[in-house]
C-alpha cells in the first residue's frame, strides 16, 4: 500500500471482524486487551468499531464507546491502533477522520480520548494534526499499566499513568480567545543529556500543568522550544 487513497474504511460489526481488532491492539499494546464479549457490549450501547483495510488485511482500528456528561453527549475514543508495519503512513488520520464523520452524521460534535503526556509524537498528532484540545488532567488515570502502555517498557522507569484529556470538538473553535498563551516544558526522559527519570518528568508536568488547566486554561499545541518541547496553553479568563 502506497498511500492511504488505497485504504478501505468500514464499520467493524462481525464477530470475526471484531476478533481480528482484538488481535492487532494486542500486537500493537500488548496486555490488556479488550475482550470481544466487552466491545460487543460497548457497541450495543451506542459505541462503534472501525477498521482500516488494505487488499482484506486489518491494517488499523479504532474502538469508541457512547459518553454522556453536563454538556451532552459525545464519544470516547478509547483505543486507536495501527500495524506496525504500515505506521508512518497517515494511516491513524484517515481512521479518525471517518470516526469524526460518523459522529457528525449522528449529531455527535465531541470526540474525547486520553494519552500520556510525555509522549511528543502522540501529543503533535492529537493537538497539532486533529486540532483536538486537553482540557482536563487525570492523575494515574490507569493504575499500574502492564504490556507496551507502562512507561518502563519505554523509559526503563516506574511511574505513574497520569493522561491528558482531549476533546475533538467536530463543529466549533474551542479556542475563542485572544489571550495570550504560556509554555510549560515538556521533561525529557530516556538516555539524552538532561533527561530525568520517567516518575520525576511526570510529577514535574502535573505539578506545573495541571493547576492551569484545574484553573480552566486548555492546551491548544507543542511547539519547540529551547531545544525541547512544551505544551501551548491558553487561559481564556486572562483576556
């Protein structure tokens, strides 16, 4: 597959289809993985699966269930993979995307989802590429994470799973502000001069993001800055 114009873009409702989603978030994630039983349940309230294909090979998915909060209902996306072998491709795009038309089509205009926010790749494709915004932090939102999600299997350290969430909203601007933003580092982790252990970098963003965001800033971006990274948040009540 050269590009994704080859892709073909359905809804996953089969047992068999579901399996082979099971499948690949397994090879994706590793541990957990949803059973079929739990999606088949997610879908009959509302909830939906969507596969990527290329010549009849499942090569990304995605498994969203129905929410429902003060502000009316929406969608969580609560697992977005693709093949290993076919990342790179804006293969995740094309998925989100069909996603974003499903719920339009429903009168669903928010998609929320959450990621690690130490992750900079994640944290372009959400905020940068989709124009989603974090509006809420979760503090060790998960627990402990086993499989490929736990931050050792990255960093080689223990820390805890705190996310960021975001909400895609499908037909406003949520960012009806001219405040001016502020920055707030991203800590390296890893081997690179100047890293930090993976609990430390997480401590150290919760302590100077989420009171922001507590206080109702949103974060709109990532930019480079100084040679890192950092999160663009805008506070609408500094205008």
């Amino acid at each position: 597959m050269g590009n994704t114009t080859d892709l073909q873009m359905r809804v996953l409702d089969e047992l068999d289809e579901l399996r082979r989603l099971t499948a690949l978030i397994a090879d994706v994630f590793g541990d957990p993985v949803p059973s079929v039983v739990d999606i088949r349940g997610s879908l009959l309230a509302g909830g939906v699966c969507m596969g990527a294909f290329a010549e009849n090979h499942l090569v990304g998915g995605l498994w969203s269930f129905a929410g429902w909060d003060e502000h009316g209902p929406f969608h969580h996306s609560h697992t977005l993979c693709v093949d290993p072998g076919f990342q790179g491709r804006g293969i995740g795009t094309s998925i989100k995307q069909y996603h974003a038309a499903w719920c339009r089509d429903r009168g669903i205009d928010r998609i929320v989802w959450t990621f690690d926010p130490l992750m900079v790749g994640n944290a372009r494709f959400n905020l940068n590429r989709l124009g989603a915004v974090a509006d809420r932090w979760i503090e060790n939102c998960y627990g402990s994470m086993p499989g490929k999600l736990d931050p050792a299997s990255r960093t080689g350290e223990d820390a805890p799973s705190d996310r960021l969430s975001v909400t895609w909203h499908l037909t406003a601007d949520p960012v009806a502000t001219t405040a001016p933003p502020r920055f707030v580092e991203i800590p390296q982790t890893g081997t690179a001069v100047g890293s930090v252990p993976a609990r430390e970098a997480v401590l150290r963003l919760r302590e100077q993001l989420r009171p922001l965001i507590d206080g109702g800033a949103i974060v709109t971006g990532i930019e480079r800055r100084g040679g890192g990274w950092a999160y663009r948040v805008v506070d609408p009540s500094r205008e």
